[in-house]
C-alpha cells in the first residue's frame, strides 16, 4: 500500500522525506524550528508535496524551467545559511537561542502606549467598516458581500488591516520571561486576545488570522517555551491523511448528484488554496504561446511596495502594464490568482535574481537568528519574528511588494526605537583597542596609568 502509493506520487514522497527531516532535526538534535532554513525548507516543501499531489487538472507537472527556478532558490536560501553559521562558529560565537531576560535599558511602558497608537488606528478602520456595512462584517447577512471588490472602503483598508500589527507589538510585551511588570503584561495579553476577536469580527479573512496566530506561535517559542516537533508532526500527519484521502474521493463517490458536487467543492477549496501558487508558477514562467508574457520588470517594480503610497510605481504599471502584487493576469484558473515569491523575483531580475534575493534572504535573517543566541532587545526579536513569519508565508504572496507591510516594518523600528533607553557609556580609548580586535563581544581594556614601554 504503501509502495504503491510512493510509486504513484514519488515527487510528493520525496518532498514529505524532506518534511519529516526537518522536524526530527528538530527534535532529535534540539533545533529551533523556527529558524530561517528549517522554516523554508518545511513551508516550500510541504506545500509544493501538497500541490504535485494533482487532485485538481490545473496542477500539471512541472516544466524544466520552474524545477530550476524552485530549486535554485531553495539551494540559495540553504547557502545563505549555511555559509552564515559556519562564519559565526569559526568565530566561536554563539548558535543556540538564549533564554529570554527582562531588559532595564527598555520602557516597556511606553511601549504599551505606543502599541495602544496602532489600536486605536486599527479601531478607526474598524469603524469605517461598521459604517459602510452597518454592522461587524461577521454579523452582516451576506459577510462575502462587504470583503468583495466592489465595496469602495477608500484608504482604510490600510487601518483595519493592521491587526495582526497590533498583536505583534502587544505579543512581545505578554511573556513574563521577558517583561517582569504585571501590570503592562496583563494588559497585553487582554489586548491580545481583544484584537484577535475584533479582527475576525470586523474583516474575517484568512490572511489575518493567519498572521495573528503565526506572530503568537513564533513568540511564543522564543518568549514562553519551545514548541514541540511532535506536535508540529501530529498535525501534519493529520493533514496528509485528510489530503490523501481527498485524493481517494473520485473512487469512492461515482454519482453525480448535487450532494456530491456540494462534498467535491468543499474538499477541494483548501487543496487550490495551496495548490494555485504553484500551478500559477508553472503558468508564468512557461505561458502559452497564445496568451500574452508578462514583461520583465529589470527591477524596477522590486521596490514598488517601498513607495507604493506615493503614487509613482501605479504610474509604472499602468504604463507598461505590470500586474499588481495579486498578478491577476497569471492566473491559470480565473480567481485564484496568488503566486510563489520566486516569480516575482524572477520577472524582477530573471535568474540571477533567483540565485541572489534568496542568498542574500538567507544570511540576512542567519545573521539576526544569531542575534537571538545572545540576550537579545525587543527590536530584534520583533523583526525576526516578522520576517521569518514572511519566509514560510512566501509560498503565498510576496510581502515586501505591498505598502502596508513595508509600513509595519518601519512602525517597529520606530517604536522600539523611541522605547530604548539611552544609556551614558565612556567610550574606550583608541589605544586600548588591539589591531586585531573581533568584531563581536565585548573588548576589555585595562588601564595601570603606566606609560607605554616604547617610549
């Protein structure tokens, strides 16, 4: 049974090996799971096993060329990483997480006011939707309606979209590992817990969930306790049981009664929630000869999320006509239309781009996962938890292409900013620093107010 069914999927088989070694590293070895290699290597894998298992006709096999780009960008990211930590050990520093520990030097209280600014701004885009749909879209009759296209919320999308903002910042100041006053970390912990629900309540889309239990999850491994592969495993294990079965379906029911067809498309809505971004990859990067090829971009739209607000990268679009970050115009089946981050880069800077974005991805988020092997401040645990969240989520949706999230990454910098305390520290002579000092710890510098023997 099972060799059969090996035979019958060896690329999902293959994938799923991939994903099982990547838990039990993790728990065999004592991993953290959430770091940057181990994170891609399960999000990518899992989902592409998930994809080629083919339940629906629009996920062909893959054409040489989306092998070499997917491929390409897995052994980048993996170099990047790689290469990163073998520099931090020969440099003996430190590539274990460290246990997290109240910081003096940061004022957790003005950070609950400032997370308390990004609330109320979150509220006010809430309170747009209650006067357009007349009620919480969760307690509206036709919810689908009111998140459909067609109703015109001007600019505040952008507001009550910051939830899952609001639940980052609010996250970090909830764990007594790493906050000591009671007070402020039951305040986050209530206002945690009430954004989630007002969240779901007022905009119940599943990309917010996601990011709010996503940013909870990977806190929550650094700040509380670390999450356990085995319960990662349980429930994959029930996810590819489900999915297998799923592909089992057509044998089992043969009529084409309406119950049926309702059994059908129910069971088939998660598959192309995942299965799209791949198929849709395949479709851009080897499109027919009778549809038209999106132009290459030559890295102009790579930064069209950073400016995004100041109405210029709209004006490159409209005229050369480039697709938004949802790339309508790839769409292999009509409204299903995200992608795989690798297209992006792909149309952005061809190849080379495919070989550089992901490496360079891969020592920059390293570098910072190194950061946490050491005490580490808000800032840096804040960022890591944003960005690694985006490495599992770019089998998805390409983040750094929209605004909106370019603009969370700059609030986090500016809030953990303004909240660290400046601390007066005597700067070490210049003569007590040895030519050859490392780059990283702490110098130690004794001074005997003798003169040097030379002279």
């Amino acid at each position: 049974m099972l060799l059969s069914w090996v035979a019958d999927y060896p690329v999902t088989s293959a994938l799923f090996v991939v994903v099982l070694f990547c838990l039990l590293q993790a728990y065999v070895f004592k991993k953290d799971f959430f770091s940057p290699l181990t994170i891609y290597c399960f999000s990518q894998c899992i989902t592409l096993a998930i994809s080629y298992l083919q339940i629906d006709a629009h996920m062909s096999e893959f054409k040489p060329l989306t092998w070499m780009v997917w491929i390409l960008g897995l052994a980048a990211f993996s170099t990047g990483c790689f290469v990163t930590r073998l520099v931090a050990k020969s440099r003996a520093l430190p590539v274990s997480i460290a246990e997290p520990t109240p910081m003096r030097s940061y004022s957790w209280k003005l950070h609950l006011v400032l997370s308390f600014v990004v609330f109320v701004v979150f509220l006010a885009g809430v309170v747009k939707i209650i006067a357009v749909a007349g009620n919480l879209i969760a307690f509206t009759e036709s919810p689908s309606r009111w998140m459909s296209r067609e109703v015109d919320y001007g600019f505040f999308p952008i507001l009550f979209s910051s939830g899952p903002l609001c639940v980052l910042l609010f996250g970090v100041a909830a764990f007594k590992k790493y906050n000591d006053i009671t007070w402020i970390r039951r305040t986050a912990k209530i206002m945690v817990f009430v954004t989630i629900v007002v969240n779901l309540l007022a905009y119940p889309n599943r990309t917010s969930l996601f990011f709010n239990l996503g940013f909870l999850m990977i806190l929550m491994n650094y700040l509380y306790k670390r999450i356990s592969p085995i319960i990662i495993l349980l429930a994959m294990i029930i996810a590819i049981t489900t999915f297998v079965a799923i592909s089992n379906l057509r044998n089992q029911y043969g009529s084409r009664d309406i119950e049926n067809k309702a059994m059908t498309a129910l069971i088939m809505l998660p598959y192309k929630y995942v299965a799209n971004n791949y198929w849709n990859l395949d479709y851009a990067l080897n499109p027919p000869v009778d549809r038209e090829y999106h132009p290459h971009t030559y890295g102009i739209d790579f930064v069209s999320g950073i400016f995004e607000y100041l109405r210029f990268p709209a004006s490159f679009k409209n005229t050369f006509h480039w697709d938004d970050p949802f790339n309508e115009r790839i769409q292999k089946e009509n409204g299903l239309n995200t992608v795989n981050y690798l297209w992006d880069v792909y149309k952005d800077f061809f190849l080379p781009g495919v070989l550089l974005f992901p490496l360079l991805c891969g020592i920059g988020l390293s570098v910072l996962h190194l950061k946490l092997c050491r005490p580490f401040t808000p800032r840096q645990i804040l960022f890591y938890t944003y960005f690694i969240y985006f490495v599992g989520w770019w089998f998805f949706t390409s983040g750094y292409k929209q605004g909106m999230y370019c603009m969370w990454g700059v609030f986090l910098y500016l809030v953990t900013t303004i909240c660290m305390k400046n601390e007066k520290r005597e700067p070490l002579a210049p003569e007590c620093l040895p030519a050859d000092a490392p780059l990283e710890g702490e110098v130690e510098c004794e001074r005997d107010g003798k003169e040097d023997v030379a002279r």
